[in-house]
C-alpha cells in the first residue's frame, strides 16, 4: 500500500472530522474518472449522501464526518476504477491511491466496484475505497477500521463460534446489560455489528467494547490468521480520528 500520483498541494481540500472531542483531521474525497476525465463513477451528491448515511451509524460514538461539496474532488485513474484483488497490478494500485497528500489523515475514494462483487469496501493503512453502489453502513464500516477496528466474524478459516449459544456477559462485558431478548444468540448478535465482516441487513450497532468472535488480531500493522477471542469491534478500542499513515 503504497507509492502516489503527483497532485498539487493547493488542490488538498478539507475534510473534517469531528468528535465531542473536538478532534479535528484533514484528507481528501475522491470520486473516481476515466484518464481523461470523463465517465465520473458517481456524483457529487450521491458522495454526500453516502456521507450522511455514514454519519447516522457514527454518532453512535460522537463521530460525525463533516463533508462539503467543495471537499470532494475529482480524480482521473481508469485503473482505479474497478478494484479486484484477482488484478495482477491490484497491489500496486493501492499503493498508487496511498499517493495523495500526505499531510492529512483520511484518503476516501468512490469507485464503481471494489474487490468484485462480494466486498463493497476496503480499508488499507493508507486510503480507504467504497463502491459506487455501497451503503453509508459500508462508509461507515471502512471508517472504523480506519479508527483500528476489526471485523468480526463467526467463522472464518477453520475457525468457528457457531456453538457460542446464547449472549451472555462474558462475551461482550462492556455492554452486558440484561436488555436483549430472551432468546437471542450470540452469534445472532455479532451479525448486528457495524463491524461484521459481511453484509446484512440489520448490521449498525457499534458497542461500548469487545466483543467474543473470529477476528484477525493486528501485529505491527499486519493482520495475522484468525484466533477467537474479544474483537476490537467497539468505542473502547475506536481511535479517535480515525486515521490513514502517511
Ligand atoms: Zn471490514
């Protein structure tokens, strides 16, 4: 994830983040075009809608991401324009997004597809990339793992928490309140997590703390296998702005 195409500094618009905390972080949106600049792969007020839609799971934790119309740029790479790992220059396309100013913290990019039709967003070390056709809940998601969340599964590889049972204090004490229905099971819980590592339909919620799943620990920034344990999925391990290196 690495290497930049050259862009002016002036062209560097803002994009604040905002927290009750009053933190404050800069990067860039970009929406994707063919090399001559046509053929954008969305508008600007799909752009901001997605943003919005974001910001609806993110208040959860006293996020809100401030975007304004003149904060999203235009950016012309064809080959940005439909990520799939089966690419054999898909790495090194993500190191070419990672080179967009590096004073900031944030790098987001609208494509038309990302990683073909089973992810709808990606988040690397460096820049962060949505479908055209992604929800906020997806926005949102790659956000927080900007912010050093995890995905949480319960199975991945070998591994599997299918027989986890019913939720219960010890799977997520941060957040153990009684007030669940009766009947619910843990794994029934996990599939509401903004951080599940899959799409659904109910997924959204943002807990205070971990949460007991598959997940895929980060080492030194590499995500290694999967262990099962307590996912860095909610506020306690969120930080605070969500951040991209330079
Ligand atoms: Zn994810």
């Amino acid at each position: 994830m690495i290497c930049y195409f050259r862009m002016k500094w002036k062209y560097l618009y803002v994009l604040s983040i905002v927290t009750l905390m009053g933190n404050i972080a800069f990067s860039g949106i970009y929406i994707v075009c063919d090399d001559d600049g046509s053929n954008p792969v969305t508008t600007k007020a799909h752009v901001l809608a997605a943003f919005a839609d974001a910001n609806r799971y993110l208040r959860q934790v006293a996020v809100t991401v401030n975007v304004t119309e003149d904060s999203i740029q235009y950016i012309n790479r064809s080959a940005w324009k439909d990520l799939n790992r089966t690419n054999a220059n898909y790495r090194q396309t993500l190191r070419d997004m990672r080179a967009t100013p590096r004073n900031g913290s944030l790098r987001i990019f609208f494509v038309n597809t990302c990683n073909g039709s089973f992810r709808a967003g990606l988040n690397t070390d460096y820049c962060l990339a949505v479908a055209k056709n992604a929800s906020g809940i997806t926005l949102a998601h790659e956000i927080c793992h900007a912010g050093g969340l995890s995905d949480i599964y319960i199975q991945r590889d070998s591994l599997s928490i299918t027989d986890a049972g019913m939720v219960k204090e010890e799977y997520m004490p941060k957040d153990w309140s009684g007030y669940y229905p009766p009947d619910l099971q843990h794994t029934n819980l996990i599939t509401r997590l903004l951080m599940y590592g899959y799409i659904v339909p109910d997924m959204g919620d943002i807990p205070l703390g971990r949460v007991y799943g598959v997940y895929r620990p980060m080492v030194s920034g590499r995500l290694q296998p999967p262990v099962k344990g307590m996912a860095p999925v909610g506020a306690q391990d969120l930080k605070r702005p969500p951040q991209h290196l330079d």
